[in-house]
C-alpha cells in the first residue's frame, strides 16, 4: 500500500473499528473511497461479522468505569450531566458546543440535551466500538467526516430537533432552533442561513414545529442560490413560502436601485 492508501485504512478503521483485514477489503472493493467502503462494510453485513468477533475485546467494565467517572453526584438518577458532559467534552478536547458532540449524542441515541442515561452512554460507546476516551477521541474526526454524507447529515439534522426540545415539551424553543440553525447550517452550507434567522425572529417569534424543522432541510437542499426554481404551489410549510416571498421583494428591491 501507498502513504495515501495507507491513511485511509486508518481512517477507516477509526471509523468502524473494523480490523485491517476487513479494512482493506472493503476499501479494496471500494476503490479506495473510504465513503464508499463503509457503505459496503455495513451494507455487505460485515460490521455483523467484526462486531462478533471483536466483542471479547471491548471491555465493557470499562465503559462502566468511565460512566461512572462522569456521572452526576447530586442526584439518585444514572445520567451523566452538564458537568459531566463537560469533563468529557475537555477530556476528548472539543468545546460541548461542537457540532461534534451532536452527532456523537446521535450515536448514543441520547433523549435529552446535555444529558447521557447510563444505557444511553454504555450501549452508544459499545456501538462505537470505544472502551477508552482515547479510543473515542481517535473516533472524532470520522464523526465529523460523517456530516459530510448527505443521508447520514439528514439523519443527524432530523435527530437534532428531538435533542433539542426541552422535557415535556412537543416543540422546539425558538432561541434553541435558532442555535440550532447556527450548527448545523452555517453559511457554508446554506448562504441564506442568517436571512432565515432574521426572518424567524422577526414573523414567527414562538416556537419552532417538527414539519417547519425537517421541511426546512428539504428546502436548503434543493433550491437554487437565488430561489429561481422555488415551486409557489409546492406542499412548502407557510413559513418557507413567507420566507421565499420576503427573499424575492429584497432581491427585487436591489435590482430597482
């Protein structure tokens, strides 16, 4: 193998946790994407195959210990807390507000914002394949790369919504949706994103529905820049064709002046 070859073998390892044998199979197959040879890892039911036969090397005390490293003292309840989370987030050397965090919450099925159950913590770094904070450090940057994956960034988008919304509570905060927003749709991603928010504060200034939430998504990944092919009598959320509207008098107020 190549230095090239080599780096990507490693990332796919840190990926899946998948042994080099494994690995390389599937990146072979793959042409050497590593995208493309997770999709077969896990498609091709070898994660199955690896998770079997790497179980009796994930210690699980382990994983128990670091629950309880992190667990929070001041209450009878197993979760892992605010300063809990934060202890890991510093240990792991992210800030909690890194969208990382997100999607590794996302791994862990977490329930509820800045809170881990036990089961949530101990089965989510299992299915990472992590028993050590070292080991889900090295796991990041493959978390990170996973946002890339438009299926998968879907998933982790849909998923915010739930995270976010307080207990109790059917709908999201619009200081929290907002936040939200922030992360998960900078400007790199959507260049209306700050026209979006100011539009939100400014019309709706209450909070935030599911279908508004998901739709929006739809809305980011297949309009034009300038909102060119925006179907008016499409089944669009009233806060969307709102937004289209504000977006297309500001757009023909420039061009006027």
């Amino acid at each position: 193998m190549n230095r090239a070859q080599k780096e990507r073998l490693a990332q796919f390892v840190g990926i899946t946790g998948a042994d080099n044998s494994v690995a390389q199979r599937c990146l072979e197959a793959a042409g050497w994407s590593v995208e493309a040879g997770i999709e077969i890892f896990y498609s091709s039911g070898m994660h199955l195959q690896a998770a079997r036969s790497g179980g009796s090397r994930l210690d699980r005390d382990a994983i128990s210990r670091l629950f309880q490293r992190y667990r929070d003292t001041d209450t009878d309840e197993e979760v892992i807390g605010v300063d809990g989370i934060q202890a890991m987030c510093e240990d792991l050397g992210v800030q909690p507000d890194d969208i990382v965090v997100l999607v590794l919450s996302w791994h862990f099925g977490a329930e509820a914002m800045c809170e881990y159950s036990r089961k949530e913590f101990e089965e989510g770094m299992a299915s990472l394949a992590c028993d050590s904070i070292d080991k889900l450090k090295a796991k990041l940057p493959g978390l990170r790369q996973e946002l890339q994956d438009t299926s998968k960034f879907r998933q982790i988008y849909q998923y915010a919504y739930l995270f976010s919304r307080e207990k109790g509570k059917k709908l999201v905060e619009l200081d929290v949706a907002l936040a939200m927003w922030d992360l998960l749709l900078p400007a790199s991603r959507w260049q209306h994103v700050e026209a979006w928010k100011e539009f939100m504060r400014t019309h709706h200034k209450r909070p935030v529905s599911r279908d508004t939430w998901n739709q929006l998504l739809e809305f980011v990944l297949t309009a034009a820049p300038d909102l060119s092919n925006y179907d008016d009598s499409g089944a669009w959320p009233y806060l969307i064709d709102e937004f289209v509207e504000e977006m297309r008098k500001q757009q023909d107020g420039k061009e006027g002046s």
